[in-house]
C-alpha cells in the first residue's frame, strides 16, 4: 500500500498525517501520542476513527501546527477520518454519522474597535 496524505483543520490548527498499513503506531511531531497528549481524552479523541472502523493496523505519522492541544486533536481526528474514507470508501458510511467527517467551522471572532473583546464593551461609568 501507499502513503496516505490527507489534511485536518480545526480552529487554527492544521494536521498533516501521513498513513500507511503498520502496527497502529501514532507519532505527533516525532513523538509518541501518549508523550505528545498527556491527557487520556485527547488520546481517546485521536483514535476514534480506528475504534469507529474496528481497524487500527495502520501507522500515522502526523505533523500539526497552531491552535491548542484540543484543537490539535480534533484536527488529527478529521485528517485520520478523511483518510481512511480515501482508503476504504465504505468506512465512510460508519465515520459519516459519528461526525468525524465534517470540518468544525467555528473560529475565535475578532475583536472590535472600542470595544474590550470581541463583544465585550468598557464599563460603563455614568458618573
């Protein structure tokens, strides 16, 4: 089999992954998922694709930039899901309903002029 090469993004994370038939090995920026996430639900958020397919013979190698970890973990998510759709399009039907496919559109708003935050506005003083 060959490389598989998909893309995840999440808020502003960005995931490449790189996946090919193996042990189901993990690697996040040249270190192992564990070392990577130390919290076990942001483990658990990676391997959700694989435990949805009932399939986790396969190593990926992931590079992801920006945003925090959770949203670095969602982005995994959606790079893995996408590519094992491209492998199998079957397994689309399984990740499809579970939400592993669809790209989380909400990002941080920016924020105004004269005001404190986006939508937060100064106190105000009527004295």
């Amino acid at each position: 089999m060959q490389v598989i090469n998909t893309i995840g993004r999440r808020k502003t994370s960005v995931a490449r992954i790189y996946m090919t038939v193996g042990s189901g090995k993990i690697t996040v920026n040249d270190k192992a998922l564990t070392e990577y996430f130390p919290s076990e639900v942001l483990c658990i958020k990676v391997n959700q694709p694989f435990a949805t397919i009932k399939d986790a013979a396969y190593d990926v190698n992931v590079n992801v930039d920006g945003g925090g970890i959770t949203g670095q973990a969602e982005a995994i998510r959606l790079a893995i899901s996408r590519a094992l759709c491209e492998l199998n399009p079957e397994n689309r039907k399984l990740l499809k309903p579970e939400g592993f496919l669809t790209r989380d559109p909400r990002m941080v708003e920016r924020k105004k002029p004269g005001r404190r935050k986006a939508r937060r506005r100064f106190q105000f003083s009527k004295r």
